[in-house]
C-alpha cells in the first residue's frame, strides 16, 4: 500500500515536470492576439511603464485613455466577462478572459453594460467611460494581463506582425512611435 501510494506521488510529480516543460513556449503568448481600440479617440495620457507619485511610486500598469464621462468602451478582443464590480482604486471594473493567459481590464468605469459570463466579441461596446476609483479625472484605463500579471500592450498592438513594427495598426503609432 506504501509503495503503490509513492509510485502514484512519483507519477503524479513526473506528469507535473513533463506537463510545465510541454507547456513551454519560446514565442511571448501576447504575439498571438491582437487588440483593437477601446475608445472612439485615441488620446493618450499615461503609457505602460511610466512612474508617478499619482501611482505610489509603481511603474504604471497599463495604457490611460483620455476622454469624457460617459464615452463609449469597447472590448479590445473577443473573449468571456470573467469579473465586474468595484475594486478599490482601480473603481468600477470589467475583466474580460481571451485566449492563452491573456485577459483584458477596463478601470475607472461610470456604467458597465455586460454581466459576468457574457461572450463578448471585439470591438463590442462593454461600458461607459468615468472617474470612479483614484483619478483625477475622466479616463479610460486599460490594462493588459498575461497570467494575471499586468503586461506592455505594445505585443498586443503589433501582433499581426511579430517581430517587426513595418505595419501596424496607425492607432498604434498615436501611442508607440512608429
Ligand atoms: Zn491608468
């Protein structure tokens, strides 16, 4: 009984092993989708990476969309409304799960107008734009997650092209020089 019971945690921690090295991939999973625009204007006013006391200090975790409370959003892939509520500074939130990891969050909204579980499909209005949660005015922010770690959406933008910027969408240009 003892050794059938290791033999059966010795299986388990070898498909374990053999399960992470079959599941690795050399190409970043966030080459394989591509993302559309969230809002009708492309007005950027804090990109991925860039610091602020406004953030504590923390490398800002994702795009910041300018605009006016009550501008439509719209979901930047297809994918399932995986949470939306209320999450403290972030303000009133929509998480929606995509393929291979990869979800997408919607900050600071003033309404949403889809409920957890929807099938959503890209460019699908989600929400209205708004300055709920820690803002110092009306914006979108958008944030990309791999795994749930919050991740630079320039693969995303230039995803229909991995590896080389020669064609990307021109949205893309007004926030990653070109
Ligand atoms: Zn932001």
């Amino acid at each position: 009984m003892f050794w059938a019971g290791l033999f059966a945690l010795l299986l388990l921690a070898f498909t374990a092993a053999t399960g992470t090295l079959a599941n690795a991939d050399p190409l970043p999973r966030e080459r394989q989708l591509s993302i559309t625009m969230p809002t009708t204007r492309v007005n950027l006013s804090a990109k991925f990476g860039e610091t602020s006391s406004y953030w504590g200090g923390l490398p800002h975790s994702g795009l910041d969309f300018d605009g006016d409370t009550g501008d439509a959003i719209f979901a930047v892939a297809g994918g399932v409304v995986k949470e939306v509520g209320m999450r403290g500074s972030y303000g009133r939130t929509i998480t929606i799960s995509h393929s291979d990891g990869v979800a997408s969050m919607y900050a600071h909204l003033s309404a949403t107008e889809v409920n957890v579980g929807d099938q959503v499909f890209a460019g699908a209005r989600i929400a209205r734009m708004g300055a709920t949660g820690n803002v110092s005015g009306s914006h979108l922010h958008l944030e990309i997650q791999l795994r749930g770690v919050p991740t630079d959406p320039y693969g995303f933008l230039f995803a229909a092209n991995p590896g080389r910027v020669s064609d990307p969408p021109a949205w893309a240009c007004r926030i990653y020089s070109c």
